[in-house]
C-alpha cells in the first residue's frame, strides 16, 4: 500500500485540512500505516497535482488560509481499483525478533526487560483500541456500511494486540527457566 491510498482513504471519511488530517491519520489509519506530517503535506501535493484530491481555501483570522481537502470521483475510483487488487503478504519486519533470534548474547534479564518493556507498548495499544471499541462500537448490529468497516479494522487491531501477548507472556515463561549464559 502506498501512502498516497492510506489517505485518499483518510479522506473518505470527511474532508480536512492537511493538519486535521495528519491529527486524524495518528487515530486511525495510522494505527495501522504509519507517517509523518511532512510525508502527509507531500502526499496532498502530489494528489492533488494529479487531480485524486481538491484543496479549497479557506480564510482564517490572524492564521494564514488553510486548504481542506477531499477526495474526487478520480480519487475514489483510484481507491476502488486499489481495494480489488489483491494484497501482497509483507514479510515482518521487526527489530525485536531480531534481538530475540540472537538473544543468547546478553544475560536472560536483558531480554526479559526489552519484552517487559515491549510488553508494557501492547497493553497500551490494546487498551486505547477497547476504548475506541466502547465509545463507538457497542452495537454492531446498528453500525452503517463505512462504520462497520472501520470496526473490522479495530477487531483485528485488537485481535494482533491480544495475540502479541499472549505471545509474550509465553516468551516471557520460557525465558525463566534460562540459566545465565
């Protein structure tokens, strides 16, 4: 996925400015396609100059003028095309399997406070989306089309978050039983 489809799809859901987006992007799409503001600021440019977005500008007191975006007819069937292509399997990239594969270097409480540390990431990751999940996903049944969808993006947010640790904690048993090296 390139950034450029994580936005227009940023976008769907109502137009912004580029900060507002960049806010919006940090709670939502962002928990699962990560970006800077500058890379975002970049982004718009670019779609816009290829005509996948419209930037009006709007007046601010004692601000400079601001641009809010939205997506246009050539954006969405951009998205459309996008979403029936079928997605490729990304290889994992993590530097903490990495640090566990050769794990055997440093002491066994070297490792256990990396995963503690790691640990402690999830559990907060896992938190904020049951929060999200209790604010606007109590009754499934109800939700519109695009809400339900977003919601199937958050289960399986929470369903990586719960696996993770429970992987973890797994990790974190097994390391207990090493001796010093």
């Amino acid at each position: 996925m390139a950034l450029s489809h994580a936005i227009l799809a940023a976008l769907t859901d109502r137009p912004c400015s580029g900060y507002d987006l960049a806010k919006q992007f940090d709670g939502s799409v962002g928990f699962f396609w990560h970006a800077s503001h500058q890379q975002i600021y970049r982004e718009l440019t670019k779609l816009e100059d290829q005509g996948l977005v419209t930037a009006e500008a709007v007046a601010q007191e004692g601000k400079p003028d601001k641009k809010i975006f939205s997506v246009t007819e050539s954006g969405k069937t951009v998205l459309k095309e996008w979403i029936a292509q079928p997605s490729k399997c990304v290889p994992t990239k993590d530097d903490l399997l990495v640090k566990l594969f050769v794990g055997h270097l440093v002491s066994p409480e070297t490792v256990q406070a990396t995963l503690h540390h790691e640990r402690a990431q999830h559990v907060a990751a896992l938190a904020a989306y049951r929060d999200i999940e209790s604010k606007y996903f109590l009754n499934c049944e109800t939700l519109s089309p695009p809400a339900r969808f977003q919601y199937i993006t958050l289960r399986n947010g929470i369903h990586y978050e719960t696996s993770w640790l429970t992987w973890c904690d797994e990790t974190l048993t097994n390391l207990e039983t090493l001796k010093p090296g």
